[in-house]
C-alpha cells in the first residue's frame, strides 16, 4: 500500500515536528557563534530547506522551526512573520521542484526569497543602513552556502541512503 501525503496523519505530524525541532537546534549552533541573524548569516538550518524535494512534511516542518528560532533566539516580531513567511515561500517552491529531481533547482526558492525579504527586514526592522544590494548580496552569499552547498551535500546524503526515499 502507497502511502499518500495529503492529510495530516501521525507519521506526517512527527516528521514536521521532528524537521522542525532540527532547525531550531541547528539555528542555536548557528546563533551561538554570532551568524544566526545580522547582515552576514550562516544558518547551518537552512541546509534542510532542501527537504521539501523528500517530503511535503517539511513545509510546515520548516515554517514552524523558523518561527520558533526566530522567536527563541530574540529576534523582534516583524522578523519572526516575514523572515518566517520568507521560509514558507521558499518550502512551497523547492516542493513545486521536486519531481524534477534536482536538488540545484531546489535550492533556488529558499536562496531567492530570503534574498529579496531579509533584507528589507533587515532595514526597517532593525534600521541596518546597509544598501539593499548590500544585504542582498551578503544574505545571498549566507544562502548560497547553507541552502546551496549544505543542502545539496544532504540531498545526495539522503538520495544515497535508500531510508530515506520516503523520508
């Protein structure tokens, strides 16, 4: 029997639930060596945002862990909506990508939206004077290597081990 992920059963629940415990622990490690958040960030949790290629339970896995850490890591409300919106946007497009099989397009939707949101957040909410090209271009290169180049490290990880084909 194939098992379907269009209702939220328990298997799907915990995986969300497990996705999102995993980001907002790799959040931390990013956090406590000072690149969780700022202009210039490195969030190693931004490697799962490849996820969503395995499993739809990793939107709201995503969407929930970024919430949480954003919250728990001090950042100020608009931060918590709109870098949080920034990750849904991101979840949605790499799952719309994931029939293609390619973990380098997947990664392409979290890499753009954080690029064009986090900056103005960075702006208005927590006045950086920085020019948005700036801030997009440092996001951008925070993106590239955690979203990019981690996430497509655990894609090939994951599309290896055959535990994973349903994650």
């Amino acid at each position: 029997m194939h098992r379907t992920e269009n209702r939220f059963d328990t298997a799907f629940i915990t995986k969300a639930g497990l996705i999102a415990a995993l980001y907002i622990a790799l959040t931390f490690v990013s956090q406590f060596v000072g690149l969780a958040s700022g202009a210039i960030q490195f969030r190693l949790s931004e490697a799962l945002t490849i996820l969503p290629m395995f499993t739809a339970a990793a939107v709201p896995g995503l969407t929930v862990g970024c919430i949480l850490a954003n919250i728990l890591t001090g950042c100020a409300m608009w931060d918590v909506v709109f870098g949080s919106f920034a990750t849904l946007l991101g979840a949605c497009g790499t799952y719309l990508l994931r029939k293609t099989g390619n973990p380098l397009l997947g990664c392409l939707p979290p890499i753009i939206a954080n690029m064009v949101i986090v900056p103005v957040v960075l702006m208005k909410v927590y006045g950086v004077e920085d020019a948005y090209p700036y801030l997009m271009f440092t996001v951008g290169v925070g993106e590239v290597v955690c979203c990019g180049v981690l996430g497509v490290i655990l894609y090939r990880q994951l599309k290896k081990s055959k535990r994973f084909e349903d994650l």
